[in-house]
C-alpha cells in the first residue's frame, strides 16, 4: 500500500473512532503531499458533515468533484447538502451527475475515478478486465487510450481511439482525444482533419476550434489562427483562457513577422495573467526585445514567490537571463540562466550514455559497405534540401539565406525523419533516439524506395508555395543521415556546424519547447552531447565520403557571398543575389532567432559568449579537444 492510500485508511479510521479533529489533521498532511487527491477531499467532506459543518463540507466535496468528476459518493452527500440549504438547483445539478454515473458500467466508474487520481496501473487493470468481456465498448476503449497516452504509450492509444471511432464514428468525445493523440503524434494533417470533422458538427465548440487552431499551427500555417484567436478572445471566460489566448496569437503574430503585434498581446497576456512564465519568456525569446527596469523588478518579485510553478521559474530564469544579458550585468544574468536550466534539468530525463550508445551502434550498422551494396536506392527526386546540426548552431540563417532563393521553400523542423526512424528501430523513451538501428538493415530496395516517397508525400502538406525544392531544417536528423540516405539518396545534406564554445553558451541560455533538445540543461550535457556529434559526423564523412556538406557558421558570417554560392551548388541551384538579402524575405519563421533573420547578418553572435568566459570554464573543460577538433 502506498504511504498516499496508507495516510487516507488511517483519517477513515479515525473518522470511524469519532476522533474527527484528528482525521482532519492526517487528510491535511496527506493534502501537503497530493493536493490533487480526489478522495482525501472527499473523506473530508465526511469528517465535516459529522462535524455539522455545511458550508467547509460542500466546499470539500466541491473540490473533490473538481478533481474526479467520477465520485458517487461526493455527488450523493452535495445533493442531500444542497437539498438540506433549500438550494434546489445544486441539488437537482448533483443529483443529475450522479444519475449518469449510476447508468455506467461500475467497472467504467472506478476505473476513470483512479485515472483521475493517477492511480494507472490499477485502471489499467479494471479496463483490460471490462474489455475481455465487452471489447467494443467504446466508452471502455476511450478511457484505456486516456490511461495509456499517461502512461506514455501514445501509439496504443491512437489505435485504441481509432477501434472507438470505428465502432462508433460519431463519438465525438472519443474524436476530439484522437484529434490531441495525432497532433502529439506529430500528424498535424490527420489531427486537423479530425478537428475539422468535429466543428462541422459544432462550429462555434470552443475546444474543437483550439484543437483546430493547434493542429494549423503545427503545419506551420500560422495566418488563420491570428483571426481565429482574436475571434475566442471576444468571447472569453476568463483571465486564465485570456491570458493562453493573448500567448498563442503571440506567437502566431512573431512566426509570421508582425512583430509589434506580438508584443502587444504578449503584454495583455501578462496583464491577464502577471505569472505567466511563458510569456515573458517568449518577450525574451524574441532576441531584440528589451525589457523596462520595472518588468525586470516585476519578474523578480514572480520568481520570488513560493508557490510559483516549476515551468513558471524555469520561464522567469531565462528571461531574467536575459534581460540582465542586455543590461551588461553578466553574472546575475548568468546565475538566472543558471537557475532555470537547474530546475529545467531536474524535470526532463535525459541521459547522455544513451546518445552515446546510440552514436556507437549507427556507426556498427552502417559500413561504407552498406551504403555500397544499397546503391541507387530510394526515391529518385532532389527536392529535400537537409539542414541539420546542433540547435544553436545557425541553422535559421542558412534556411533563410536558401529560402530567399526563388526555387526553394523553407518548411520547418519536420519530424517525419524521426518518426520513420522510431517506426523502424524503436525509440528509447526517455531521449527519443533510435534503440535497434540494425533494423534499418532489414530495408527491401523497394521498402526504402517507398520510404523515400512516402516522405515526399507526408511533407508536401508544409509546401504551401509549390516550389521545386524545400527545407528541412530539424538539427536532430544528424542522427539519422544514414536513413535519409537509403530513402532519399538525391537529397541535398547541410550539415551546420558551430564554433563548441559559442554553440554550448548559446544552447545553456536557450529554453526550448516541451521535451525538446533536453541535454542543453547542463554543462556536462551539451559537452557531451557535441563530442558524440562530432564523433557521429565524422563517421558519416568516412562512410559517405562527400555526401555531406559542412557549413560553418563561423565562415558564412565572414563570407555570406561565398557561402551561399557553395550551398547552392550543392543543391545543383544557380545563385541568386536575393540570398545575400535574406533578411528581406518575409516567410513564417518558427525557432527562437526568427527575429535575428530577419536582420542583416551581424558578428556579434560569435564572441557573445566571452562575456561569460569565467562562468563558462567547466564547459571548455568538459569539451575537451572538441573545443579545436570540431574544424577537422
């Protein structure tokens, strides 16, 4: 028994022993530990109704139902509370939950009452049970794709949802989960068309347009949502929905270059919500916004409190950083970025001996051999221009430099790489690298032909102007270069490479998005992580000898002419001068130096970092030879 269900025996005992201050004081100790606990709340209302305490009852088994919808007993003992207040709309309202309840399968009840307590393991059971005897229950078959997606099993329960949905295509409830478990999925085109499907049936449903708009903005169409968002804002429920509201046309506004706009409703955001981590993080983000001396005493006075949120704090750490970046003041700013990325470290799961397992095994499996004996396969077509590295590492600026050339588009950090790679070798679950590479051996010619195109046709959604050509620029695909050259052997593959000491710094004061790049919380994980890179690229250099192209940062910005001239003939594409004006360009620009782009090309980038050379020691320590080794 757990010490949470150990603590809630002991206050129903003490309940029962009539001993009721005492079981008051155990449920707030057990309140300490799991306030979100359902039925500790629940028990409460027990302990307060023996108490004839109305009023600290109903707010308890308020708070419990809140918590758990899927609570009989709290719905029973509100509608005898209200009933007894004459309050006969509560009581008609808690007597109409319970109803519902009462009509379910019993199994269905107790099983979404442990979901709801993160009590998975248990519900998992009850389901598994229930559906050995009713497998077509969608109801059933709903609540166990809930319990697996927190479990982590994601692609259970899309199928899962996808059996419900079969069975019964207008569960609209069980649609809208499919729509959220295809866009986490990374299927946008799919979780989009499933919200589409949802609003003909509701067009004004608040939570079908959010999904939509979600699922828009990972297919990188950004210009509908701006609209769609001022549209939910006139009629919003909250300063909590305002506040995510203003945040998310934010950041449409910012990706499409409407700069000014972006702050504006950045602001209205705090003004909603003066906590909200994210948006002053994301004012940070923008790289050439400057904070005011009384937003920086405001942040300050945030991070200060006790009951701020982990992610608030991580979001506070780096924006303070920042801000006090600008002002000169580098050690304060340095202990803030310090701050966020401690706490940010402690929330993710990353463990660098898995990227080092993973870089050891790629170069195991893949021989010059291999590649010799798999000649000429794939898709015959020249189109994806590959732009991978380290994030950080200026990989903005060279799709932006490729994407002001008139047959070329620049798309975004595509994921379809990484998810064929996890199809095929499975993923680890804590870094998302391939476990079994060697399955990548396994590939028919006609298999990794079919790849290739199935590729071509995924990622032409993102194609929005029809060129001939297009970018995609997710640094990670360094891992798998090996694959994007068994499917797609005409692809053009950049490979973005930055001086270690400037990339690191610039990794450690960037926060990025949900479980995104997560070695980039710690010296020794970013140390470690460009050792493996550079030792992986190499690999990939012998093996594929002149396949890949190395572009430095640190060249391009000395010699943008030459280095756009060397990238383009690469791609086999004649040289334009709008290249060299890339900053002109006006396209939707997603990563955090959107900003940066769309501005001439400056050196500053390249020794910000000396700013903090003392802080900075233990990563040149940690890099090792990698700090001259990365130029061979």
């Amino acid at each position: 028994m757990s010490e949470r269900d150990a603590l809630l025996r002991e206050a129903q005992a003490l309940r029962g022993q009539q001993r009721l201050p005492d079981a008051l004081a155990t449920l707030a100790r057990l309140e300490v530990m799991h306030p979100r606990f359902s039925r500790l709340h629940q028990e409460r209302g027990h302990c307060h109704i023996l108490l004839r305490d109305g009023p600290a009852a109903l707010a308890a088994l308020h708070e419990a139902v809140r918590l758990n919808p899927t609570l009989p007993a709290s719905w029973d003992m509100l509608e005898q509370l209200h009933r007894m207040r004459g309050e006969a709309d509560q009581a008609t309202a808690a007597a109409r939950q319970l109803a519902v309840l009462k009509q379910l399968p019993s199994q269905l009840v107790v099983a979404n009452s442990l979901l709801a307590d993160g009590d998975l393991e248990p519900a998992e059971a009850v389901l598994r049970d229930y559906l050995s005897e009713d497998a077509g229950n969608v109801g059933a078959l709903r609540l166990l794709a809930r319990v697996r997606l927190e479990q982590g099993a994601s692609d259970e329960a899309e199928a899962l949802l996808a059996s419900a949905l079969a069975h019964a295509p207008d569960y609209h409830a069980a649609r809208f989960d499919y729509a959220m478990v295809l866009l986490q999925g990374q299927k946008p085109l799919a979780a989009r068309q499933a919200a589409e499907r949802l609003l003909a049936h509701d067009p004004d449903n608040r939570d079908y347009l959010k999904q939509y708009a979600a699922a828009c903005v990972a297919l990188g169409d950004h210009e509908p949502v701006i609209d769609l968002y001022a549209r939910l804002l006139a009629t919003a429920r909250s300063d909590a929905e305002v506040a995510d509201l203003r945040l998310w046309r934010a950041n449409a506004l910012k990706v499409t270059g409407w700069q000014a706009e972006a702050i504006a409703d950045y602001r209205a955001s705090l003004a909603a919500r003066p906590d909200n981590g994210v948006a002053w993080f994301s004012l940070a983000n923008l790289k050439t916004y400057r904070f005011s001396d009384d937003e920086v005493g405001r942040m300050r006075a945030v991070e200060a409190r006790n009951d701020l949120q982990d992610m608030d704090r991580v979001y506070l750490g780096f924006a303070l950083g920042k801000a006090l970046e600008d002002r000169a003041d580098y050690e304060a700013s340095w202990w803030s970025y310090a701050r966020g990325n401690a706490v940010r470290r402690d929330l993710g799961r990353w463990r660098p001996e898995v990227a080092e397992v993973c870089a050891a095994k790629l170069k195991q499996v893949f021989t010059a051999e291999v590649f010799a004996d798999r000649a000429g396969w794939g898709a015959d077509d020249p189109a994806p221009i590959f732009v991978l590295g380290l994030p950080r590492s200026g990989s903005t600026l060279i799709e932006q430099i490729l994407a002001s050339h008139s047959q070329v588009e620049g798309t975004q950090e595509l994921t379809e790489i990484g998810r064929y790679a996890a199809e095929l070798c499975g993923r680890d679950p804590d870094c998302g690298l391939p476990l079994a590479p060697e399955a990548l051996l396994d590939l028919t010619a006609g298999q990794a032909r079919a790849l290739g195109e199935r590729f071509l046709a995924e990622t032409r959604t993102y194609r929005q102007l029809g060129r001939p050509f297009f970018i995609d620029k997710m640094p990670n695909n360094f891992w798998h270069i090996g694959l994007i050259h068994l499917i797609l052997p005409r692809a053009t593959i950049l490979d973005v490479r930055r001086e270690p000491m400037a990339c690191g710094f610039s990794n450690l004061k960037q926060l990025f998005g949900t479980t995104n790049q997560e070695f980039t919380y710690g010296v020794d994980d970013i140390a470690r992580y460009y050792r493996t890179y550079l030792d992986l690229m190499r690999h990939w250099d012998r093996v594929l000898p002149g396949r890949v192209l190395r572009v430095s940062y640190e060249d391009l910005v000395e010699d943008l002419d030459g280095g756009a001239r060397r990238m383009l003939a690469d791609a086999g594409l004649p040289f334009e001068p709008a290249c060299l004006a890339f900053y002109e360009t006006r396209r939707s620009i997603r990563t955090p130096s959107s900003e940066q782009v769309r501005q001439p090309i400056s050196r500053e980038g390249l020794s910000q970092w000396e700013h903090y050379a003392p802080s900075l020691a233990p990563l040149r320590r940690a890099l090792g030879d990698a700090v001259t080794r990365y130029k061979d």
